[in-house]
C-alpha cells in the first residue's frame, strides 16, 4: 500500500489550528442539537451523558488551544490523535442516543473525510477504520430511543441483514472516500509541490538572465575605463624602464595595476560567459577523456596530482560540451580550495537511470546545515571577500536543470562534501 509522502510539521499546525475552530464549531452544534433534542423527545433522552461528553470536547480543544500556543510546531501524530478522539466522542455521543439508529450516524463520514483531506498514509486508513467499527459497534451496544427506532432498529430486534447491509455499505463508502479523497489529495500537494519548484526554477532562470545582463553592460561601461588603465600602467612602467628605476617600487605597481586589470577582465568574461545559455549550444558526442581534458587544462601541475578521475567504460554521449566543463570545473575548483593538501579530490561518473551523475567528493571540512541549506544560491560564499563570487555551483546547478537535471550536495561536517551533478540522457534529435 503506498502510504504517500509525510506530512511536515508546518502543514500540520496549519491543520490542527483550522481543526481547532471548527471543533468550536462542533461543540456549540452538538450543545444545541442536544437541547432541541431533548425538548422534543422528553424522557425517552437522558441529556446529562451526552452534555459530559460534549464538555470533555470542549476541554480537549482548550488543551489543543494550549499545545499550539507554544513555540514549537506540533508533529502529524497530534492531529490524527484528535481526529481519533473527535470519532471517540462521536461513539459515546450516538450509544446514548440510539446507537445505529440515529440519524447523526452521517457524520462519520465526515470524520473519514477531514482524515483523508488533512492526514496522509496509515493516519487517514487508521482513522477510517476507526469509525467502520465504532459504528459498527452501535449495532449491538446502544441506549434505545424509542422514538428513533424504525424497522430493524428496535431494541432486541438483534442484528439482521439489512443492519448488515448498512454496516458494509457504510464500510465501503468510508473506503471509498478515504481512497479517492486521499489520491486527490496526494495529487493536488504533488502539483502544488511541482509549481512550487517551476516557480523557483524560473526564479533562478531570471536572476541568472539578470545577472548576464548586468555583467554585459558592466563588461561594456568598464571596457573602455580598464582599457585606459592597463595603457596607463604600461606607460608607467615603460617610462621608470627608460628612467632607470629597476630598483624602485614604480614598476612593480605598474605590473601590480596591469595584473589587476587583467583580473577585472576576467571576472567580466565569467560573469557574461553563461550569456550564451546551454539549450542553446550544439550538442556534440563527448568522450569521457575530452572532459578529462578540458578539467585538467586550467589546473596547475600540482593541483592536477591532487585530482582523481573514475570513467565509467560507457561513452557520455551528445552533451553541451562546453556547459558541462563550465559547470565541473567550477564544482572542482570548489573542491579543490575545500580541501587541504596534499588531500585529493576525486571526480567520478556512473550511470543513474537513462541518464548520468558526475560526483566531485573532496576531504574538506564540510559544511554545517545552516550553509548547506543556502549552497547554490547567487553571490553566496563562504570565501574571504574577493576570493569568489559565489557562483560557482550557482551556475553549475543551473546548467543541469536546463537539461532536466539536477545538482545535489551532501556533506558531513569533518568528512567532506560531495557534489552530484546529473542529467538525463540527451539524443541529437
């Protein structure tokens, strides 16, 4: 049996503080129904039981009215117990005033259906359960009240098979509603959960839109005012040569500004350089050791001993060549700056389905939860300032969603992290 996704704490203490007003609600109906009630069918109802367990209602919602005003979110377990008593009650409330033949019988249903409506799984089957026997139950145990009895129903009239019948037509309609209100259910959270994850895709398609336009026009403002430095910074540094200040620290600012603006430039390329977007790059039959190749070509000697690569024997297939190196290699540099040496990184690829995974695991210090819940997000790093960007996985993770993909980062605090980057098999076509 597929018992469905579980219920967070947040949608329960939603739940349970809409199930306490509408248990307000119940009470005041119930006190009511009680009273006319009485008036109308006179001694034949005992109206003192039935207020008790009205008011031991009443008492349990104070109690709920409590545990939500405390700081913590209360667990699913709470709410199906409180449905489970709201049936309890229903029970006593209905062995008191004629058992099956009460005509409030109906509302168990809608206890089955706030179960299958607000929990999931074995919570909303438990509970559906639960009120097949109470009801059940009333077939034989009850206070007879003359006045509602009718064929079948009177007392001593013992069970029958038409009390039979009602009790299994009353079992199915409960499945029933408890199965298909619960698939509805599972669906509409399931669509919800999808748009709310189409929402923050297209969140980040439009902050990386942003920010390759903002590196565009920030490239085209600073052209000009860096070209004029490096030409400035050249000169210096040619006339303190022909003046003769070797010794000075004349040319050595001037290098010192030229490198600089050398590094402007180059953080203006990789900022406008996922401009020209993966879906819209060629796709082309990469061999494993092409990847390997385009890694290794922007790693030092010494870096590069520190790297391990495990291919996998299958070729990769058609894959924006140039997206997915931008993406490994900002995953790699990651791992690399992570991880002390002469501790190595190992960068690996498996299948996973009809598609692929590559994983970065570096020996680094991991991260603790508050960081790893922000990782991929925009111009977030735990870097010194001016050491990155923090758009490294930013970029990557978005390369993989455009493909349909995905990129997962797992990390023990003291043990590493690793980082799976996967997208789905792609064809020419």
């Amino acid at each position: 049996m597929d018992n469905g996704p579980t219920m967070t704490q947040s949608e329960s203490g939603i739940s349970l503080t809409w199930l306490l007003r509408l248990r307000w609600i119940t009470v005041a109906s119930q006190t009511a129904a009680i009273l006319v009630s009485k008036r109308l069918l006179g001694e034949e109802l005992s109206a003192a039981p039935l207020l008790v367990l009205v008011t031991l209602g009443g008492l349990s919602n104070l109690a709920l009215w409590w545990r939500l005003t405390k700081s913590d979110l209360p667990g699913p377990s709470l709410l199906g117990l409180v449905l489970g008593l709201d049936i309890l009650l229903l029970t006593g409330l209905l062995y008191f005033s004629g058992g099956a033949a009460n005509p409030f019988t109906a509302i168990y249903l809608v206890h089955v259906t706030l179960a299958a409506v607000v929990l999931r799984g074995l919570w909303a089957w438990a509970l559906g359960a639960l009120s097949i026997t109470g009801f059940g139950l009333l077939f034989f145990w009850n206070v007879h009240v003359h006045s509602l009895a009718h064929m079948d129903h009177g007392a001593g009239a013992g069970i029958s098979l038409h009390l039979v019948g009602m009790w299994v037509a009353f079992a199915i309609t409960a499945g029933l509603i408890a199965a298909f209100v619960g698939r509805v259910n599972q669906a509409l959270r399931q669509r919800d959960e999808e748009l709310a994850a189409l929402r923050d895709l297209n969140a980040r398609q439009a902050r990386l839109a942003a920010l390759t336009t903002l590196a565009a026009g920030v490239a085209h403002e600073l052209a000009t005012p860096l070209g004029t430095i490096a030409v400035a910074a050249k000169e210096l540094q040619r006339a303190a040569d022909a003046l003769g200040l070797v010794d000075s620290d004349i040319p050595q600012d001037a290098a010192l500004i030229r490198a600089e603006v050398d590094r402007c430039r180059q953080i203006l390329d990789q900022m406008a350089e996922p401009s020209a977007s993966s879906l819209g790059e060629d796709l082309t039959d990469l061999a494993w050791a092409d990847l390997e190749a385009d890694l290794a070509a922007d790693l030092s000697a010494e870096d590069r001993q520190r790297v391990t690569f495990q291919w996998p024997p299958q070729t990769c297939g058609p894959i924006p060549r140039k997206g997915l190196s931008r993406a490994a290699r900002a995953v790699l540099a990651n791992a690399l700056e992570a991880t002390l040496q002469p501790a190595g990184v190992v960068v690996s690829v498996r299948s996973e389905g009809p598609g692929w995974c590559l994983e970065v695991a570096d020996q680094g210090s991991g991260m603790p939860p508050e960081v790893l819940a922000r990782v991929g997000e925009p111009f977030f790093s735990t870097k010194p300032t001016g050491s990155g960007m923090g758009l490294g996985l930013f970029l990557a993770r978005t390369f993989a969603e455009q493909l349909g993909g995905a990129l997962r980062v797992e990390s023990t605090v003291g043990r590493g992290t690793t980082v799976h980057l996967a997208w789905p098999q792609l064809s020419h076509g």
